[in-house]
C-alpha cells in the first residue's frame, strides 16, 4: 500500500485517470489520499484496564483538522468512553482491532441534537457519536465490542439516556460502514437518524445482551443501500422507523441473513413521516444459534413476525417491494397494520389524522416452521388498508388448532405486534377493515390438521383469491 500511495503521490487528487485505476483497483480515492492517524501515536493503550478516549479523540479531531484522512486502530484491545466522529474522518479498525466500551457510564458523554425527533429532545449517550457531519466512514476488519450488558435497564423509556447506543449517526451525508463487527450495545446497536447517501456493506452484528438490542435502525434516511449483512439480535433486526416529519425513502436491503426473537424486517414502529420506495430482497431469516438469553420476542426462540409493516402514528407507507425472503422459525410470519396510536414525535406536534397503507407487494416467499398464530392485515373503521399484493408465497406452520373466533377488541390505540391479538380466526391470513387485497398462488400448509380456513375476512372489499 505504500508504495502505491508513493508511486501516485504526483498525481492529483482531481486527476480522472487516478480515480479510474483506484475504482478499478478497489480503493476509494481518500483511502490513498489520505493522511493517517493512528490511535497508539496519540497515546491509546491496548489494554482494556486503561481508558484510551481522550487519545483516540484526539486523533479524530487532528484528522478532522487537517482537511480528512484515516484515523487507524491497530491490533489490539482498547478501551474508550464517548467519541465523536467528524465530517471526513474514516475510522478504520485493522485485523485484530478490536474497540471495547468503557462499562462505568461516567465515561460517555450526553449529546443532544438539535433535529428535532422522538428520542432527541433530551440528552443521550452513544460510544460512538457524530451529528451534522459528511465523508465519514467506519470500516475495515475488526470489532467494536459496546459490553453493554454492564447497563441494567433502569425503567420502561430508558434506551439511550442510562444504556448507550453503540452507534448513532444524524443528519450524516455520504456515511459508508462496511466489513467490520459489532456487539453487545446497551440498547440500539446502530441508529441512522435523517441521514443521506448511506451505504453499509458486509458487516456482522451480534446484540443479545440487553433490552431494546435491534440491530440496525434506519430513521426518516434517504438514498440506502444495505446489504451483505449478518445480523443476530434480541429485538428487531433490519428496522426501518420515522420517528421525525422525514420519511424513510429510497431504500434498497438485500442479501442478509438475520435472526431476531422480535420481528425480523420491520416498517415501524415509529411512523410520523412513513415509508416510501422501499426494496428488501434476498433476505434468510432463522432461529439464533445462541438462545441462552431472551429479554423481548415471543418465547421459544423465535421472532413474533418475519415481516412486519406498520403505520400507526400517521404518515403513509406506498411502493414497498419485499421479495426472495427465506423464514425458518416465526410466529406470526406477516402483519400488516394500519391504526391509530397517535404518539407524536414532539410535543408541540400532534398526530391529528389516521395514515395509510397501500402499493404494496410481498412476493416469492417462502416460510418453515411457523407457529399456529396466523397472519393478519388488519386496518380501521373508514379506514381500509388498500392495494396490498402478495403472490408466490408458502406458509407452513404448526396449526392443530379449532374454529376459533375474531377478536372483538380492534385495539386502535395499542402498540402494534403480531401477536397482540393471539390465536387469529385464519390460519392463513386474517383481513379486517381492508380492500383491493389480492392473493395469487399462495400455499398454507399445517403440520397438524387445523379446523380454521385458510382466509377470514371482516369488513373488506375487493379481495381476490386466485
């Protein structure tokens, strides 16, 4: 590598003919540009009894200083409390690396943003932090470890105020995270607040340590591409929120494996903005190898839903494509929601109309192992969840269950789960409150005979089964 940098030093950054051989060769074009800040020249320590915070944010904030370039952490064990990335700052952990969060919660430091969402009003903490910030990436071969197991959760609304995210990223334009590890955050492992132009590639997340353990959040962001994800977490794993006016838009997920004991690929639960062109293909969700802890989900090990999409704070959810999935192991494999909780994102805001659900395909899935529960797509009074397709899809759960009847309680207002409901009247799909429905080519098959048909519908129109 050095000598490739020695040999292109003449040439200019802006040189076209220098990009074209660094696309062709792999680099982007700052990786060879770029001056280097190694972590142990400014004093960090591999050694997990020492705090090396003050000395790694010391070389962030030199890079930053200095026009950009590569802030390095070498092989070995360091321990930090809160740091915070700056605009052109590339954050590369070596082979070996590995970032170890400090466990006494004296050493992070509270940020608060000045957009305005559900969760920044009031201080939080992150062990790695950046707001407002562009040209920033996080990547290379080694691991960023939260030990977030040391924060017990302290009351029902605490994530990120006593328990800190690993990683939290708002208003970032151009953010690249790609080949590296994470693990064990307090709460959300990775939390992408109103961000542009992101892209995460190839990385592993491990987050079963405490409450609120998703694994990746991606909240009102534009322009994403996600994809070569391994993902093994408590809470849910590929997430998708709108927890501000800003919607979650153009927005590509694809070849990723995941486990998660809550739902597996999740469109809400926060929804104030709502979801719009949203691809998610080749996706296998499956049981965690690990179940040797459960602090949320559906017990047994596995998830509540594979797939879940949900508006319930308003906005609206259109041209949402999810195809080539793969579940082994789910309760309730698909919940489509459309009610009216109402929780605004800032209490000067108020949530005054119902949102809505429509333009949407799931298709070419197939589902193993499921529980008897059955799926629903339910939406409101005047209110119809509408336009929904779903075609080349096979269930295959447990059934063995009687004739059972439709819930009397609509629970408008309640936290939306596949399973709120319990035991649904289908052992296929329930649809209450819904129209313009049309199912093609789909197969339920019950392990044991089950005495419920495989549709029941209340209160729709316009449903086609082929």
């Amino acid at each position: 590598m050095d000598e490739l940098i020695t040999k292109f030093a003449v040439i200019k950054p802006n040189d076209m003919r220098l990009k074209l051989l660094l696309y062709l060769l792999g680099f982007s074009a700052l990786s060879l540009y770029a001056r280097t800040f190694n972590i142990a020249d400014y004093g960090a320590v591999s050694d997990t009894m020492q705090l090396s915070t003050k000395a790694i944010q010391k070389a962030i904030d030199e890079c930053s200083l200095s026009g950009g370039g590569r802030v390095v952490v070498p092989a070995g064990d360091f321990k930090t409390g809160s740091i915070q990335l700056k605009s052109n700052v590339h954050l590369f952990l070596e082979e070996g690396a590995t970032l170890y969060g400090s466990t006494d919660i004296e050493d992070y430091t509270p940020f608060t943003s000045t957009y305005v969402s559900l969760r920044t009003g009031i201080p939080t903490i992150q062990l790695i932090y950046a707001d407002s910030v562009e040209n920033v990436s996080i990547s290379g071969f080694g691991t960023i470890d939260g030990r977030g197991k040391a924060f017990p959760k302290l009351s029902w609304n605490d994530e990120g105020i006593t328990r800190p995210h690993l990683l939290r990223i708002i208003r970032g334009k151009d953010i690249v995270v790609k080949g590296i590890t994470l693990k064990n955050s307090g709460c959300w492992m990775q939390h992408y607040l109103a961000c542009d132009r992101l892209h995460i590639d190839g990385i592993t997340v491990f987050n079963r340590n405490n409450y609120n353990n998703d694994a990746l959040d991606l909240d009102g962001c534009h322009d994403v591409t996600v994809c070569n994800m391994i993902a093994d977490s408590d809470d849910d794993a590929i997430t998708l929120k709108s927890t501000s006016p800003r919607l979650c838009e153009d927005i590509v997920i694809s070849n990723c494996v995941v486990s998660s004991h809550c739902n597996a690929i999740k469109l809400g639960t926060e929804t104030n903005g709502g979801f719009r062109n949203i691809i998610i293909r080749g996706i296998a969700v499956k049981p965690s190898s690990d179940q040797s802890s459960q602090f949320f989900g559906y017990p047994g090990g596995i998830g509540h839903s594979a797939i879940s999409l949900e508006i319930v704070d308003g906005g609206c959810m259109s041209n949402v494509d999810i195809s080539d999935i793969t579940i082994r192991g789910t309760e309730s494999p698909i919940f489509i929601r459309l009610a009216d909780r109402a929780r605004s994102y800032s209490k000067d805001h108020i949530v005054d109309g119902i949102g809505s659900i429509s333009g949407v395909v799931l298709h070419d899935i197939l589902i193993e192992d499921a529980g008897p529960t059955g799926s629903s797509i339910t939406g409101l009074t005047g209110h119809p969840v509408s336009g929904i397709n779903l075609h080349d899809i096979r269930i295959r759960h447990a059934g063995g269950q009687p004739i059972t009847p439709a819930p009397a309680d609509e629970k408008v207002k309640e936290y939306p789960e596949s399973t709120m409901w319990g035991l649904l009247p289908a052992q296929g799909f329930w649809l209450n409150h819904a129209k313009d429905i049309v199912f093609r080519n789909i197969i339920v098959d019950a392990v044991s005979p089950d005495a419920r048909p495989v549709y029941v519908t209340d209160d729709c129109e316009n449903i086609t089964i082929e």
